[in-house]
C-alpha cells in the first residue's frame, strides 16, 4: 500500500472513531474508487496528464458523494486555511473548468490567477475556510496549494498530496504498524487544528 493510501486509511479510521457522529457518516458517503481506464476517461478533456497520486486518490475513492446532503458540511481532511470536502472526480473536473472560464473570460478579475493545471480536489467544508485546496500538476509531479479567491492567497501548503494526507495522518491516527516506506517525508509541514 502506498504512503497516500495508508495515510487516506488511517484519517477514514480517525474519522470512523471520533466523534462528532457526522464523521463516520462522511465516510460511509465515500464513493466506490474509479478504475483506471475510467479515470482516464473522465479526464481526457484535462489540458495536463493526471499524474499518479492523483490516480491513486480516486481509485481509493471517488470523492464524497452529498447528493443525499442535508445542509452539513463533508469535512473530510484539514490544511492552512480550514476543513475541505472531497470532491468526486467527475465534479473537481467541472469545478476548475469553471473557475478557469471565469479568469479566461475576465468576468472575475478576484480568481486572476488560476491556473489551468490547478485541480480543485478539495472543497470548503465551512463558510470561514478558504474556497478549496487545488493540487497544482507539472511534469508528472504535484504540489498543494490553499486556493482563496476572496482573500487572494494562493500558497503552497505541501510539496505532494502524499505529504498533504501524511499531515493529516500523522495529527489524526495512530501510525503503528503503518508503513510509509515509499512516504518522502521531506517538507512535511504539520499544522494545528
């Protein structure tokens, strides 16, 4: 099992036990992972390749489905800026299509610099978090960035998404038994909350 895996397992176990009780229902909401043929398809009108960790996160899962949502909010992970929801493929897709449409066609000079090979995974899970967390693809590798369009920060927060979830691995489970051998723990940023 790869280290993103492990760490994705052990905040669904964190999540399963902990209190409040709308944690172990955001994780019975985790949709069935996609295979890769059906990511590929999904993906083919992405301008960038997909690289492998991002396979990886939706052949885990495909996002958190709130089709069945009753108003709370699909806290799902914590980084700089809040809690954030997982989205589904098909819909972190739709999402940064639109936010990029919106810079493209100069209707809202607040998302200026959104990118096109930004991939908005992860969502606001609270009205005072950022709007979402993108995973920034180039050549093959990945890089997290918060992404606050009303407050304008866009910093990288983690080096990978393998080190964005072993953050949240390392603040959350018990790592006992774990293994993370093919985990790169170099600019691992651990944050409160």
């Amino acid at each position: 099992m790869s280290a993103l895996i492990e760490s994705l397992e052990i905040i669904k176990q964190y999540l399963i036990e902990h209190p409040p009780k709308y944690h172990s229902e955001i994780v019975s909401r985790l949709k069935p992972g996609l295979s890769h043929q059906q990511i590929r398809e999904i993906s083919k009108n992405f301008p960038y390749t997909l690289p492998k960790e991002i396979y990886e996160l939706y052949q885990w899962h495909n996002g958190i489905d709130d089709s069945g949502d009753k108003g709370g909010w699909n806290y799902f992970i914590s980084a700089v800026g809040g809690v954030f929801g997982y989205l589904p493929l098909e819909e972190a897709l739709k999402k940064s299509q639109n936010f990029l449409n919106l810079k493209l066609s100069s209707q809202d000079d607040i998302i200026e610099q959104y990118e096109p090979n930004w991939l908005l995974i992860f969502d606001q899970a609270s009205d005072v978090n950022a709007a979402g967390v993108v995973v920034v693809i180039e050549n093959q590798n990945t890089y997290v960035r918060s992404f606050d369009p009303e407050d304008g920060f866009y910093g990288i927060i983690h080096s990978s998404l393998t080190n964005m979830m072993l953050s949240n691995a390392i603040r959350k489970g018990n790592l006992s038994g774990k293994d993370f051998s093919g985990g790169d723990f170099r600019n691992l940023h651990l944050h409160t909350g």
